[in-house]
C-alpha cells in the first residue's frame, strides 16, 4: 500500500494534507473529486456512493460537459493547461456539490443557493 492511501478496495481514494480526495474515471474523464473529509470512513462512504451510482459519477453530466469545453479551449490553443486547471477549478466544486447533475437539470435557484453558501464560506473579497 502506497503512503497516505487506502486499501487496495477503494482504489484512487488518497489524503491531500488532512483532507480526502478521490481520483475517479478514465483518459480525459478522470477527476479529482474532493471529498471535503478529513475522516476516512466518510471518504469512503462517499466514494463509494459515486462508484454505485453512475449518475452521480463526475464522470458523467456537468462535468463531463465542462470537461467536453476546456478539451475544446485547449485544442484552439484559447487556454493553456494552466488557465484549464485554474478555470475549472470553481465549477468542478459547484458540479461536486450539486451532485454531479446534468446541465438540464440545474436551475438558477441551484446556482444562486451554491453562490450564496459560498459567500457565507469564504472572505467577502473573494466574492465581491
């Protein structure tokens, strides 16, 4: 067993710093998820609920469609591999915690929810 992962059983599930993180899919599909836990049985609770349930898999809905588009900047040279990680950063943890939908199933009042939590999480110059 590698330093600072888990049992072979839940492969990709890994500490970064204190919290977990869970490396999930294939080729151009594979995401980092933060699982925004500290504890090791909540990670692999979570993990193993993305795992059993395809549509919640990151893999798959919005993030497969943000993955689609920064595929595109980057082969029309618009972004570079550095502005693609640091411009889907945000929208990685807003699929995350909307449960990885699909575009046509996120409202404005999931987005409005997500913004105003986060104005609540982080320092007020962060989000203007």
């Amino acid at each position: 067993m590698r330093q600072n992962s888990t049992p072979e059983r839940l492969a990709g599930l890994y500490l970064r710093g204190k919290i977990f993180w869970f490396n999930h899919g294939t080729g151009k599909n594979r995401l980092q998820v933060f699982l925004e836990t500290s504890d090791e049985a909540e990670a692999i609770k979570k993990a193993t609920v993305i795992i059993e349930n395809p549509e919640l898999n990151p893999c798959n809905g919005f993030l497969k469609e943000m993955n689609r588009y920064a595929d595109e900047k980057l082969d029309d040279r618009t972004w570079t591999g550095n502005s693609r990680k640091s411009k889907t950063s945000i929208p990685k943890m807003f699929g995350g915690d909307l449960g990885f939908k699909d575009l046509p199933d996120i409202k404005t009042e999931d987005v409005q929810k997500w913004y105003d939590d986060q104005k609540k999480r982080v320092p007020n110059s962060a989000y203007g």
